[in-house]
C-alpha cells in the first residue's frame, strides 16, 4: 500500500488481560485484530477527513489493511490510499515540484488517543471487563 503509516498494537494490561485472552486460546489472535482493526478505523476516518480534495477519489478511498505484525497479544494495520491513488504518496511526502500536503501522518499523530481508547473498547466489549 503505497504511503500508508502504520498502526500497531500491543495489549499490555496485565494478568486479568493475558488470562482472558490465554482462555480464548487461538481466537486470541482474531480479537486483538478485530480490536485494532477498530482504532484503524479511527486514523483512517482521520486521514480522509484531512486529505486533499480535488476530485474527492483520495479521501474516498483510503483503506485499512491487516500488517505482516500479527501475533496473539500484537496487531498492525496499513492505513493509506488503495493501490489506485498511489498518487496519495506523492501528496503525502511532497515531489521535487510539489509540496507536501500531509493527512496521514497527521491523522496517525493527532488521532492515536481516540484510536488507543478505540482499541481498548473493543477488547473490554470482548474480553467482558
């Protein structure tokens, strides 16, 4: 996914956390995913409310992907424009004629709490804490 930031999560939160996800043994995996697929969700609305518009293609089509980091107790998801705007790059980081017009990262800086606070609802809502 072309300019896409990454979101990770690791769920720390200690012995009453690990013995609830240890109870859902291989399904574990499957509710920290679901859980930062949430707080994705978040970054994602983020950076599509603060990407440039011209045609509106960009803001529209920002997506969310599940990363190379998924492990029982860790998740990572791409958040970024689809494989057709890979021109989101380009507006991200700027070009040697274009200034950069960051919504990415910024939405990544700016938003983190409401995603981490996203993140935490849906494992409490799971895990029933």
């Amino acid at each position: 996914m072309a300019g896409a930031v990454r979101f990770r999560v690791k769920v720390e939160g200690g012995d009453l956390i690990a013995r609830r996800l240890a109870v859902l043994g291989e399904k574990a995996a499957a509710v920290v995913d679901e859980a930062a697929m949430a707080g994705a969700e978040v970054i994602r609305e983020g950076a599509s409310r603060r990407a440039p518009v011209r045609t509106g293609a960009l803001q529209e089509h920002i997506i969310t992907q599940p990363g190379e980091e998924q492990s029982p107790g860790r998740a990572e998801v791409l958040i970024g424009p689809d494989k057709e705007r890979f021109y989101g790059l380009f507006v991200e980081l700027g070009t040697s004629k274009m200034a950069a017009r960051p919504f990415l990262r910024p939405a990544l800086d700016e938003d983190r709490h409401l995603a981490e606070a996203a993140v935490a609802a849906a494992l409490k809502e799971v895990l029933g804490l």
